[in-house]
C-alpha cells in the first residue's frame, strides 16, 4: 500500500512538472510565433531584449496560474480551464504592454498581441488536454468510494460519475466494514452530514492510510473558512468573522449592479418584448407577475416575473415549490423557464436596490420561516441583498436540497469579491442552457436499502463514469476558432500596411501640400487616407460583387508581398510610420523600401490598389 502511495505521489508530480515545462516552453513559443506571424520575425524588438521580456512575462504566467490552481491535480471542466485560460492570457499581455511601454521598446501592432493570446489560450488548453488524457490511462483502475445513506446511492453515483475518472462504488455510512472498503478505495467522498464523532475517526483513518478525502462542510466549517488565526499565551485560536460584506465591498458591489442592470435592460428589451407577446397571446391573461419574497435583513419586497404558470396558479393549493412537470406551467412558460427569460424582468428590482445582480436567490417569506425553524443558521443569507442569479443555482440544481443551497450561499458570501462575481455570471450562462438545473423538485422516490457486500462493492463500476470533459471535438473546436482569430488578425494588420504602402507608391500623381508643422497633405483623394484601410474589406460597399473580389484579391496580393519581400525590420518601420500618418520623409522612405525589394509588376499592383478606390 505505502509503494503504491509512493508511485501515485511521483506520477502527481511528475504530471505537474510536465505542464510547468510546456507552459514555459509554449507561452515563449507563443510570442514568437506571434512575432513571426505580425512582423516576419521572432524577434520583434531585438532577440536579447525579447528573450528577457519573454521569460519576466512567462515567470508571471507561471505565477498566475498558480494562484489560479492551473497545475491541480485535479480535474477541471473544459470551461473551467478555458476561463482561467483565458483570464491568466489577457492579463499577462495586459503586463507586457505596460513592460514594454516604460522600457521604450517598439510600440508593437495591437495584432501581435491578439495573435500572441489565441495561441496561448490553445497552447493552455491543449496542455490541460494532454495531461488528462495521461492521468485517465494511469488511473482509470483506481476506485473512488461514496460513503452515504443509501437512498442516495443511485444519485450520487449519477452526479459524480461524470467528475471522476476513477472506477465508482458505494458504501453506506452505517455499515460495519467501512474501513474495510477505505482500504482498496484510492479517493473517498464523505457524502453526507455525520456524527461528528464518526466524522473525525474517518478524517483521521483517512489521513492514517494517506486516502485523499472529500467531505460535505457543517455551516460552523464554512464560517471558519479564511479565519485568522491568533494566540492567548501558547493557546492558537481562529478570528471567525459573520456572514456579510464590509461597507466598501457593498458600495462597491452596488456600483457594479447598476452598471450591470442598465446593459441587461438594454440588451434584453427585445427578448422580452417578444416573450410578452406570446404569454399574451396563449391565455389573454397577464404578461408580469409579482411574488413578495424576502430580501436584505428579511424585508419583503415584490419581485418581478414573467408570468409562466396559468392565472391564480396557487388559488388552491396555496404556497408550493415548482414541481418537476408541474402541470400549472403554461406552454409558453416552460420555454422561457427552461432558458431563464422569466427572469428578466428582475433587472428593474436591482436597478432599485432590492436586488443584486448576484446574491442568494430570493425565496418567499412563508418558506424561509418554515427553513429557519429547520436550519438557525438559514438567517444568515439575508445579510446580503438577494439575487438573480448566484453560487447555488450555477453549482446546484433547482431541486437540490435547502440545506445544500444554503451552504452555497454562505460560502458565496465567505469568498465574495467583484472577480467571483463575474466567474459565477459567467457560469451562469453554462447554466441556462442546462435543462436539469431549471427542472422542479421531484417526487420523492422510495430509495434501495439493498446492500451489497465488500467484493461486490469494488467491483460495481459504471462503464460511462470516465469523464470526457477534453474530448478532441472540443478542443479542436477551440483550435479552429483560435486559427480563425489568428488568420484574421494577420489579415487586418497587414493590409493596414498595404494602405501605406499603396499610398506612399501613389503619391507622386497627387497633388501635395506642406503645412506648418511639416506632413504633406494629398488633397485630391476621393477617399480619406484613414478611410481607405477600413474601406471595400471591413464592410460591402462596393459598386458590385466582381469589384470587391478584384479589390480584396489586391489586398491579398500585397499582403503576400509584404510578407515575403520585405525585410523585418522594414516592415516594422512602415508600421511605424503608419499610425501616426505619414510625413514627405516618411513616404520617401517606404518608397525606397519597396522600390529596393519589388519588381516593377509588385509596384504597379501597389499603384492600381489606390486607383481601384478612386
């Protein structure tokens, strides 16, 4: 068992070492890829310069993803590593930019770091992809073990069949050979609230046999999360602060919902203009509907909905949950359910300040008596505005259960930050188009208490329960986008540059004025010189479909040119001169260029470029 222990630690570090030597070695590759691609060099701003601009802006990628638990062991969701990817990416080139600003270096084209990201994100994803593919093939015969009550079986081994890549099997916390079945397991989800004392002998069995350890938290354990920790003479003790936020992060937090329920407004006005029509439309009745729910300190407001259910829905039945298949739910009301239309109308409750944007869910007050009866500590969600979307809708579903969504909601409040915000709306997108966690409660269903014995529990696998999370559509997919952006961005900026040097060819047939401060004005352009980059390829407005291939086929030509006829060193020069607009001198000089390095015929492709605009 020890060996084995040992040979799991070395392949773990092995696994982690490999991804830190990739990230190094791609996220270089990256910038210069990026160089070769944007400038026809690797090297942009000088190889020494480059190399050690390179390896400061790698050291902090490391460093991000660190913090960001890039390199866990563990596995990640394909969306969860495309959003650290892509977060870790932005700020890194975000670092760059200003590392190059102050060290005066060559202001670099806003292409060159477009494409420098899109290969990075790929190069993160595909190494997330690499190494899941080698901890499936080593640990796919290690067992994962499910201690919980036994009506839950079925459940459980649902929900973490797809997280895990290890073979699945289940035991009941009250059966007498738990340690037993701890002993051939490699991984161990403690899956329900226990005995305190039952808890800790399984903590400390586990830690004994050196098991890695699940556990579902008590609400006194969330709250202990981030404590500090202090003394009174040799006794350590922990600062257990409540459940709300500080005056500065509500400020702060009601800024950003502001900002954010006026863009939703805005954006969703005519989904929801559409939704009120079909409601009206199927039953005559109302298109809004209102329910009294608990907010911040538990004071009652009316919150806003499109009405999904038939007119006077509990006239009967009084105040209920949703149920899975609620026959009260309109045709029509499904729908913008199941894709969390309904909540739209929301964004006015938090534009006066009786929502948030993020917070827990508002619940009606008839229920959160009858839940703070049953949990003290429910009252604890209330010390923060409610809202329309947070961390238990996007992580739960909605019949799970309310104990469940509440240890969600207070670890939300625990952890809150602007960031953690915006990590849960972007989830929450995931979420709406996830029909299970918009369904109703379901009906209880009398569970199994059968019991299998020992060796049947090891050898009860679920044959679907490898996660496929990085499968190859997706990350092709993802390859395929990237290129795209790369392959535009390269499109765009060089024809920025064929612009210049189409206009520097041209000028002589112009007829050219100096002002005052020293730039030559061509007067006789039809089109504006700024005009002509976006002109005929950003947008259609050509005379006719035969003029804009003859147009973009000349772009093409001379980005071709550029790219295989001019020096590096050139062709950063002309961008240079090119976002500022262009001087005699300057024009004189991309002239000499091109006329140094085309042939006639090239040049004259340059010329016919600005007479196919007039």
């Amino acid at each position: 068992m020890e060996t084995n222990n040992n040979l799991k630690m070395h392949f773990v570090f092995l696994m982690q070492l490999l991804e830190l030597v990739l990230v190094v070695i791609l996220t270089i590759a990256s910038f210069m890829i990026a160089g070769r691609l944007t400038y026809n060099t690797w090297f942009p701003f000088g190889a020494y310069y480059g190399l050690i601009f390179f390896t400061l802006a790698t050291a902090v990628e490391i460093m991000l993803l660190a913090h960001y638990k890039y390199f866990h062991f563990l596995d990640m969701s394909f969306s969860g590593v495309m959003g650290k990817a892509a977060g870790v990416v932005l700020l890194l080139n975000y670092i760059l930019i200003i590392m190059l600003y102050f060290t005066g270096s060559v202001r670099m084209s806003v292409y060159y770091f477009i494409v420098a990201a899109a290969v990075q994100v790929v190069s993160l994803v595909w190494i997330k992809t690499l190494s899941t593919i080698l901890k499936r093939n080593a640990l796919k015969g290690k067992i994962s073990l499910i201690i919980g009550n036994p009506k839950d079986k079925d459940d459980l081994l649902r929900v973490l069949k797809g997280q895990s890549i290890n073979r699945l099997t289940f035991v009941p916390e009250n059966h007498e050979c738990v340690k037993t079945c701890i002993d051939k397991a490699d991984n161990i989800y403690l899956m329900t609230p226990v005995a305190n004392e039952f808890k800790r002998e399984i903590i400390a069995y586990c830690e004994i046999k050196n098991k890695r350890l699940l556990i579902v938290p008590e609400i006194h354990e969330i709250a202990m999360r981030d404590s500090e920790m202090t003394q009174i003479g040799d006794v350590p003790l922990f600062t257990i602060e409540g459940f709300r936020l500080s005056e500065a992060q509500a400020i702060v937090k009601r800024m950003i919902d502001i900002v954010l329920a006026v863009v939703g407004i805005l954006l969703t006005t005519p989904i929801l203009f559409i939704a009120a029509f079909f409601i009206k439309l199927e039953d005559g009745g109302p298109v809004f509907f209102t329910q009294v729910r608990s907010g911040l300190k538990q004071k009652q407001f009316e919150m806003m909905k499109l009405r999904s259910m038939v007119v006077d829905a509990e006239k009967h039945t009084g105040a209920v949950l949703a149920a899975e298949n609620d026959p009260r739910i309109t045709r029509v009301g499904r729908i913008i359910r199941a894709t969390r239309i309904d909540e739209i109308p929301q964004f006015f409750n938090v534009l006066e300040g009786s929502m948030s944007i993020v917070g827990p869910r508002p619940e009606r007050p008839v229920f959160v008596e009858a839940f703070i009866k049953e949990f003290p500590e429910y009252v604890h969600r209330y010390e923060v505005k409610p809202g329309i979307t947070g961390l238990a809708q996007v992580m739960s579903n909605y019949a799970t259960s309310v104990e469940n969504k509440l240890k969600f909601d207070l670890v939300y409040i625990k952890r809150y930050s602007p960031g953690f915000d915006f990590n849960i709306l972007l989830k929450t997108i995931k979420v709406v188009f996830t029909k299970e966690q918009s369904a109703g409660v379901k009906a209880e269903e009398p569970g199994s208490d059968n019991v299998v014995d020992i060796e049947e529990m090891v050898d009860y696998i679920d044959k679907k329960s490898f996660n496929k999370t990085f499968n190859m559509k997706k990350a092709m997919f993802m390859f395929v986008s990237c290129a795209a952006v790369v392959a535009m961005s390269i499109l765009f900026r060089y024809t920025s540059l064929v612009v210049a040097a189409a206009e520097a060819i041209a000028y002589e047939n112009q007829y050219v004025t100096q002002t005052r401060d020293g730039f030559y004005i061509i007067e006789d352009y039809q089109v504006p010189a700024a005009v002509v980059e976006d002109r005929g390829f950003l947008t259609l407005s050509f005379e006719s479909a035969s003029n804009m291939d003859i147009h973009l086929t000349k772009r093409l030509q001379g980005v071709y040119i550029l790219i295989t006829k001019i020096p590096p060193e050139d062709i950063i020069q002309i961008d240079e001169f090119s976002k500022d607009g262009l001087t005699l001198n300057e024009i004189s000089r991309i002239k000499s260029i091109l006329e140094a390095h085309c042939n006639e015929k090239e040049l004259e492709l340059f010329k016919s470029f600005i007479d196919a605009l007039d």
